[in-house]
C-alpha cells in the first residue's frame, strides 16, 4: 500500500549496484512519469509537439508523446518501440 508513489520510486536509485537493467529503465520511467518537470523546458518540448494539425489531440496524447519522446532520447527505449 503506497499512498506516495513518487516518493517511494524516489528512494530507489537506478545506479544502485543491484539494479539489473530492466529495473534501471523501470525506476527512471516511474520518476519521470510521476515526477513534475522543474523547469519550463518540458512545456517548451511538449509544445513544439502540437502543430496546427495537431490541436485536437487530448493531453493524455501529447503526455505520452512527450514521455515516450523524453526515454528515447535518453536512451531508455529504442527507436522501434518508439515508432510504435
């Protein structure tokens, strides 16, 4: 029972030495999708995203398109998952 989730994936660290690598990408993913962005650079991101043909997507949309972006670029998923 966690009532605070971004806390508890925040006390895990994906350089812990007993991380395997499925847990690394896990623990990033978690706290990036739980995490609020600290700066503007994320809105900045996400709004180059939503083109004029674009403006009707649902936020729920342009999140995963953000976040989904954001892992690939940070390696954390490759390219064909990405496409996908």
């Amino acid at each position: 029972n966690c009532k605070k989730p971004l806390l508890w994936w925040g006390t895990m660290s994906p350089y812990a030495a007993d991380s395997s690598l499925n847990n690394q990408v896990l623990i990033r993913m978690a706290q990036d999708f739980l995490g609020a962005p600290a700066t503007s650079c994320a809105f900045s991101h996400g709004g180059g995203m939503v083109t004029k043909r674009q403006h009707a997507l649902s936020a729920e949309t342009i999140r995963v398109n953000a976040l989904v972006a954001a892992w690939h670029g940070a390696g954390l998923i490759p390219e064909s998952k990405a496409i996908e």
